[in-house]
C-alpha cells in the first residue's frame, strides 16, 4: 500500500539547465520497513532519502533500467550487492549496478537514514523484480 503522508510547499523555481525537471513537492510513501521520500527527479535521474527502521530490510530485488548509488547519513547499513555484503556507516557509499540483486538492511537500534541517487532510462517503482520479500509482496 502506498501512502502519502507529508507535502511541502513547492520550492522557488531553480535554475536548471534545460531538459532538466524539478519536483517541487515531496512526497513521502510509507513501506513495512520504513519510507522513501522523492527529492528530485529529473530526465535520467531520481534522488531519494530512504529511511530503514531498526532490524528491518528491504526485499532482495533488482531494476532492469537503473543503477542506484547509496549514501549513508546516519544510521548503519547491510549491502547486499551481487555476491558481497559490505557494512556501510556514516558517509559511506556503494554502487548498484543495473541488473544486479541487491538488499539494503538496517542491523542497527536506530534509523538508518541514505540518500539514493537512481539513474537510467526509466525510474519507475514498477521496475523492481523480488527475489525475496520478509514482507510478502509481490514481483
């Protein structure tokens, strides 16, 4: 289930160069293992702050069309990426590469708060094939 819970009022017009979109409300969609909020998103890229609550994790996927890089705020991180795992703390980052199953997880007592920077030729919530999901849902 999808859930807006929180609006902001659009921001001053940017200058972006052209062909570049800005959003100018974010929105944020409760998962089962915490939120996304859409920062920005333009043609090409998305950038997201994904909050993961404490001992959860997001289902064992991969995207046909995009690559994500991952920033940790605050918080820690389990990666799962291919066949590495790797803990990732403040002001650390990893790569997705396109096609590639990975997993994000917060083995930590607080929030796991990251930036996620998508690129690609589509960014849709719709190109997330689950290999495996502690939540049930769905290819």
């Amino acid at each position: 289930m999808v859930q807006q819970v929180k609006e902001v009022a659009a921001e001053p017009a940017l200058n972006l160069p052209s062909g570049v979109a800005h959003k100018g409300v974010a929105a944020t969609e409760l998962r089962p293992w915490g939120s996304f909020t859409v920062l920005e998103e333009g043609r090409g890229y998305k950038i997201k702050r994904i909050e993961v609550k404490p001992g959860h994790r997001l289902s064992l996927q991969m995207h046909h069309h995009r690559s994500e890089h991952w920033i940790v705020v605050s918080g820690t991180a389990r990666v799962t990426c291919g066949d590495e795992e790797v803990m990732l703390s403040n002001n650390q980052s990893t790569y997705v590469p396109q096609c590639t199953n990975h997993r994000l997880e917060n083995p930590g007592v607080i929030p796991l708060v990251l930036i996620e920077v998508q690129n690609g030729e589509y960014l849709g919530e719709d190109d997330i094939i689950r290999f495996q999901d502690d939540y049930a849902r769905g290819k």
